[in-house]
C-alpha cells in the first residue's frame, strides 16, 4: 500500500484547464442569466408597484430608469431575458430530441448568442426612438 | 443485484421520492413562459417613457391584466425551480441549504404578493 503512493496517479485537470466550448460557455451563461433574471423581478414588482402608487412614485421609477447605470442594468436585464428566453428554447428543442450533437449544438449556441445580442441591441434602438428615452 | 425493492422500483420516484417533477414543472412552466415572456416585452416596449397613467390604462383592460398575473405566477414559480437547481448544486452544508431554500421561497411569495397586489390596485382602481 505504502509503495504506491510514491507513484503519483494522473489527475484529471478541473475545469479552468479546458479551452472553453461554445457550450460550455452558454450552459452557465444560461444558468448565469437566470440568476439576474431572478434578481430582475425585483425591478419588475418596483414597476408594477410604482404604477400602482401614482403619478410620483412613476416618476421615481422613470428617473432611476433614465440614469446611465439605471440603463446599464436595464440593458443587462434586457439581454439577459433575451438570452434565457432563445437558449432556454434551444434547450426545450434538446429535450425534444432535436439538435443534440456536438456540430449542431456548437452552430445554434453562437445563433443564440448572435441573436441575444442583437435583440437587446434593437430593443434599445426602438426605445430611444420611440420610447422617448434619452441617451 | 439490485439492493431497491421492487415498490420502490415501480413507484419510480428515486431516491428524493419526488421522481421527475422537478424536472418536469420546470419545462412546462419554461414552455408556457415562452409566449407569455414575449408579450411582456412587446407590452412593457410600448410602454416605455410613457407616463403611469398609460401603465395604468394598459393594466385596467381585464385580458392584459390577467395576462400579467399568470405571467408574474408562472415566473416566479419557473424562478423557485431554477434557483433550488442552482442552491441544491452549490450549497453542501445542509444548514445552508435549507436555509437558502427557505429564503428562495419566501422571495417568491413577497414579491409575487406585492405584485399582485400592485397589480389588483392598477385593475380596480
């Protein structure tokens, strides 16, 4: 027993070792985007609640909204749903049989990625332009 | 050999004895969240800089607010399955966990409440 341990077994590296696949990354970014999405809700019930409570608290809102890390966060909020909502489709499809393996998975995982980004994108264009959100 | 008896066997609910339903509720609520995440986008995108009264009139109109309430229920509920995934992944001590279960719950429920409160006050007025 004692002789063997002078032999150092191979280790298997964790994870940091790896080279990063596409869905790898996706996997926790969508486990990521959950967890800001949930912290998100928070914003949601202030909207809702502030709605609720007439024209000054509304304007609260909006001013905090309004303000560069307010529309930071947003923004944030906004591509995180985008994310969750596109790969958590791509995951109910996996579900379902469709797109499993390594070529197809790798294709729609940047898809997903693309589409997030530039959905977020255009959400914010609309806003500014017809929203009435100032930059 | 097998060491499970066979009503354990059948019964299929594994060691947790809750089976697949955690799994399951987690699809069918990420399902329904599907088209209902994509009207609040659309709404809440037509409401942006408009005033509260214009939040308040789209919420007075009964489908929109019924809509809402099902969308904030079935978020939050698709939230409490997915934050437990990620509690029962990283949280080992069982103090910890349950503790964090509890909290995720009880997160849950204030704003899912104040919400919907919010919510009734904008409907009836």
């Amino acid at each position: 027993m004692a002789e063997q341990k002078q032999h150092p077994r191979p280790l298997s590296p964790h994870l940091q070792i790896y080279r990063w696949p596409v869905t790898m990354a996706t996997s926790i970014t969508h486990r990521a985007t959950g967890i800001a999405l949930s912290a998100g809700t928070l914003l949601l019930a202030w909207w809702l609640i502030a709605a609720a409570s007439g024209p000054e608290a509304f304007a609260k809102f909006q001013a905090a909204a309004a303000n560069p890390i307010g529309e930071i966060v947003l923004f944030g909020f906004v591509w995180s749903l985008a994310f969750h909502l596109l790969n958590g489709i791509r995951h109910l499809a996996w579900d379902l049989g469709y797109g499993f393996d390594v070529a197809t998975a790798n294709r729609t995982g940047i898809l997903v990625i693309t589409l997030s980004v530039f959905a977020a994108i255009a959400v914010f264009i609309f806003a500014y332009k017809h929203g009435g959100l100032h930059l | 050999m097998s060491l499970e008896t066979p009503l354990h066997r059948v019964q299929g609910l594994g060691a947790a004895h809750s089976g697949t339903q955690h799994f399951w509720r987690q699809r069918i609520t990420a399902v329904a969240l599907v088209p209902l995440s994509i009207w609040f986008a659309v709404s809440a995108l037509n409401l942006v800089g408009a005033p509260g009264s214009d939040v308040d009139m789209f919420f007075q109109h009964p489908m929109n607010a019924a809509l809402m309430g099902i969308f904030v229920v079935i978020l939050l509920y698709h939230m409490v399955l997915g934050l437990q995934s990620v509690i029962d992944d990283y949280v080992h001590h069982d103090g910890w966990k349950i503790l964090c279960l509890l909290l995720n719950r009880g997160f849950a429920i204030v704003v899912g409440v104040a919400s919907i409160i919010a919510l009734l006050r904008i409907a009836i007025g």
